[in-house]
C-alpha cells in the first residue's frame, strides 16, 4: 500500500468516525432538578429521586444546590452526589440567571458560582460535580422579546466561552439550555453559539397544540419538530467542534405521556449524528403531579 492510499483510507475511516451517530449507550437522558435544598431534605428524598432515575432511564441529572438564597450543605449534596454517582449517573450543578449574557456583575457573579463548583471539587475530589448545566436566559427580558430579536446573542457566546475557559480546565463539562429561537438566528449567529460550548439542550417547550389532538398525533408532532429543528440548528453551519445537541421536553406538555414522548424523540433523531439525547423538565414537575 502506498502512502497515497494509506492517507485515502486514514481520511475515509476519520470522516465516518466524525458522521456516525452517537451509540445508544453514548446519548444521554437529562433531568432537570430545581430547588435540591428544599426537595432533598435525607436520604429518603434521594431514594425517591434515584428510583425515579432508574424507572426513566435517567443518565445525569441537573440538580439545583441553591433556592431561593438557600444552599444545600456540603454534607448534603455529597450524599446526593454519592447516590447518583453510584447508579452511574452524572451530576451536573445547574446555574441560572436572565442577565448572566451581560458583561459585569452578573457575568462576574455565574463566573464565580462556576468557581465555587471547581473548588468544591477539589475539597471533595471523591463526590465531585461532573459539569455546569446553564440556564442563562436572556430572552425572558422585556428588551429581547419576540422571535426575531437576537441582539444579546454575542454577548450570550462570551459568557459560555469565559464559563467554558474556567470549567473545563477544572474537570467540568459545560451544557447550556438554549430556547427555539436561537435556532432561526443567521448562519453566524448560530455558529457562534453551537461553537461556543460542547452540548447544548434545546427547550422544546409549547409545540401548538391543534396539531396534536390525540396522543398518536402527539408523537408525529414530537418527532416531526424534532427532526425540524435539529435541521434549522445546523443548517449551513459545518465543523467538527460544533455542539451536540440534546433535545428537553416537559411534563406540563405531556402529563403522564412525557416518556412516551421522549422514547419517540430519540426513535426519529438516533441516527442524527448531532442529536445528543433527550431531557425531561423536571422532576418537581413529576413530583407535583404524582396523587
């Protein structure tokens, strides 16, 4: 074999590694956790949440340490972390704010949230996070309303990159949720964000529901908008250290219907080698409807 040939082969078998969808084993299935202080109070409370975990398929959870200016314990969230740790599950701190996008002391103040999670880790190297899950949402502002209006897209890309420059170097995997919106920016814009962090999670939250009558509708509308949007999110955008992306549900959508809903999800996009998972909003969702 000549070297011409060999470098053909290196080529062919480095392009098919890069196209080829994510094992089933390799796509994750996210729970959302808010309020960890005031929902898991003992171990009770996580024998709850890790049976949960195991009847859904669950994979890594986003669990939420703080409430309402209340912490969990340092006692507390290793207990949790150990339990999900030890049914193979990831644990990714979940931080959130609607001005983090901005330059300054809101900037400053997620950044050093995400250095209180490192230095966690490396007082308790054993029960350590596994990642930064980020809900920074600047389209909830009154200023960045409607569907069109992207302006704080550069600034929302800064902050994940100044995030990701901290987070990654400590161990930290970095995931952010990104709202449908995002998905009809420019070419550019889009780039920026899909190469800005490695995963992000799509809330595809509030599909119409005329078009989803019945619960067979549902699926159709469910891995029809899936299928769409993965296809919107990297239209005209190519390169190998683009994001992945998972695809988040809710319970108020889809009531006792949800996992039907996301099994169907991850049927339609499997072989989608962008499509990173599904993810279900939330466990306090569930909680609250559950007699």
């Amino acid at each position: 074999m000549n070297l011409r040939h060999a470098a053909l082969i290196a080529f062919l078998v480095l392009a098919l590694a890069t196209a080829s969808p994510a094992s089933a084993a390799n796509r994750i299935h996210g729970l959302w956790v808010w309020k960890g202080p005031t929902l898991l109070h003992d171990e009770r409370d996580d024998q709850k949440l890790m049976a949960f975990c195991r009847a859904h398929a669950i994979t890594e959870v986003y669990l939420a340490i703080s409430s309402h200016h209340v912490m969990m314990t340092d006692r507390r969230i290793i207990e949790v972390i150990n339990r999900l740790h030890g049914g193979n599950i990831r644990v990714e701190t979940l931080l959130s704010s609607e001005d983090a996008d901005e330059p300054g002391r809101h900037r400053e103040k997620l950044l050093s949230q995400v250095d209180m999670v490192a230095e966690f880790n490396r007082r308790m190297p054993g029960s350590h996070f596994d990642g930064i899950h980020l809900d920074i949402e600047p389209q909830q502002r009154m200023e960045n309303k409607g569907s069109g209006n992207l302006g704080f897209v550069a600034n929302l890309v800064e902050t994940y990159r100044a995030i990701r420059a901290r987070a990654e170097p400590a161990g930290l995997t970095v995931n952010a949720d990104i709202q449908m919106k995002l998905l009809k920016g420019s070419a550019d814009e889009r780039r920026a964000v899909f190469g800005s962090l490695p995963r992000l999670t799509l809330m595809m939250y509030e599909l119409s529901a005329a078009d989803a009558k019945d619960e067979a509708a549902r699926v159709v509308q469910v891995q029809a908008a899936g299928q769409r949007f993965l296809n919107m999110a990297y239209a005209d955008i190519d390169g190998a250290s683009l994001a992945r992306l998972a695809i988040g549900l809710r319970t108020p959508d889809y009531g006792d219907a949800l996992p039907h809903m996301l099994d169907a999800l991850e049927a339609a996009n499997a072989a989608n080698p962008h499509f990173l998972g599904w993810a279900q909003h939330s466990y306090n969702d569930q909680l609250a409807q559950t007699p």
